[in-house]
C-alpha cells in the first residue's frame, strides 16, 4: 500500500511538473524582432493584424482595399513566422504588439501630436492589441485614443487559462468590437468579451454563400460590412 501511496504521489508531482513547465513555456514569447514597419505618418489610422498561420490569408487584401474604400489609412502588420507557434502565439503576439508600438512611438518623437488609431486584429492577433494599446499608453506623449475591432478573437494564454482573452481582451481601448462566430473549429474564440460589444455572425444569411469555415467568416463579415460602410 505505500508504495501505491507513493507511485500516486509521484505520478501527480509528474503532472503537475509538466503542467508548469507547459504553462511556462506557453507563457515566454519568442525571441525576435520586427523589421522596420511602413507605417504612414498621419494622425489617424488603422492597423490591421493576422492570427497564427495567417498571413498570407487572401482575405486580408481585401479588407485593406475595403478599409481604403471607405476612407481609412490601413496598413497590414505582418508578425510572422513568430505567429506560427501556435502554443506561444499569444505570449510572441504581446511581444510583437510592445515593438509595434515602440515603432510608433520613435516615429512620433520629433513631432508629438494628437493619435486616432482603430486595431483590428483576427485570431490569437488578439494579444497584439491589448499589448500595443499599453505600451503606447505608456510612452506616447500626445493625446491618444484607441479603438479595436476583435475578429473571433483567440482568448487562450499560457496553457491552462482558456477564458484569459474573453475576460480581458479591449481592457486598454477607449471603445472595442468584437465580432464572434460560435461553432468553427478554433479553440478559445467562441465566447463573447466582457470589455467590448459583441456581434454575433454565426447565423448571418450571407454566410450560406461563403464556403471557409466560420472562423475565417467573422473575417469575411468585417470585410462586407467595411464595403458598406464600416463596423
């Protein structure tokens, strides 16, 4: 019987060892840094962000072109291949949102001013966000304010906390969005977001015709609605 005792107690050391070394290890971001990003020098803007392997998403074109159409300044951030560790892509998507901010700020220094920035990010782009929106908040020296849209937002960090994003995500913006689709095969991006409104796409009719699966249809609904006349 001790011996049993003490194979039980083992094996759960084991367990719980492995779970805080996933944790850990889900936790820490990649090691990179952003090349020099072709931001525009206006005052208001629009940052668009993929998710994990995403993007060379063809649907992202289309929504600068639709964002363009309807008079904004967007430009796409690409963060990849650091995006494509899908069990560090939240903490690696922090990290990219920390330099992406950095960038803006350097741009701004010789000339302060006033700073109107819509984000929309899809995916685990989520963490991008929060991280960026932060870090500028902490160094820029202008006005600020900061709008984003969350496209069936990715909500995992780490490995075990599965609810982070969907109790966290837009806690640094003035106003947030977050568009929702409830029955695609992406883990984590089915819940609504208690820091932003919701819009739920999973049964809007124009989705009979788009033939992807419905995390990638919260994207096309963004895309739609920015050709009319944005969300």
């Amino acid at each position: 019987m001790t011996t049993r005792f003490k194979w039980i107690g083992a094996s759960a050391l084991a367990l719980i060892g492995a779970v805080a070394a996933m944790e850990l290890y889900c936790r820490t971001p990649l090691t990179f840094t952003l090349p020099r990003l072709s931001l525009p020098n206006e005052s208001s803007m629009t940052l668009v962000f993929h998710g994990s392997v995403d993007a060379d998403n063809p649907q992202f074109p289309r929504l600068i072109a639709a964002l363009q159409r309807a008079g904004k300044v967007a430009t796409f951030v690409r963060w990849d291949p650091w995006s494509d560790t899908r069990l560090r892509a939240a903490a690696s998507a922090e990290e990219a949102g920390r330099q992406v901010a950095d960038q803006i700020v350097d741009r701004l220094a010789t000339n302060p001013r006033p700073l109107d920035l819509e984000l929309i990010a899809h995916s685990s782009g989520a963490y991008v966000l929060d991280a960026l929106c932060e870090r500028l908040r902490e160094r820029a020296r202008g006005p600020l304010k900061i709008r984003m849209v969350f496209v069936d937002p990715f909500q995992i960090y780490g490995f075990v906390d599965w609810t982070h994003g969907a109790r966290e995500h837009g806690r640094c913006a003035d106003s947030a969005v977050a568009i929702i689709n409830t029955d695609d095969p992406a883990p984590a991006t089915n819940r609504p977001l208690e820091r932003a409104s919701n819009i739920d796409v999973t049964s809007d009719p124009r989705r009979i015709t788009f033939k992807e699966n419905g995390h990638c249809w919260a994207l096309e609904y963004l895309i739609l609605e920015s050709s009319h006349q944005g969300v």
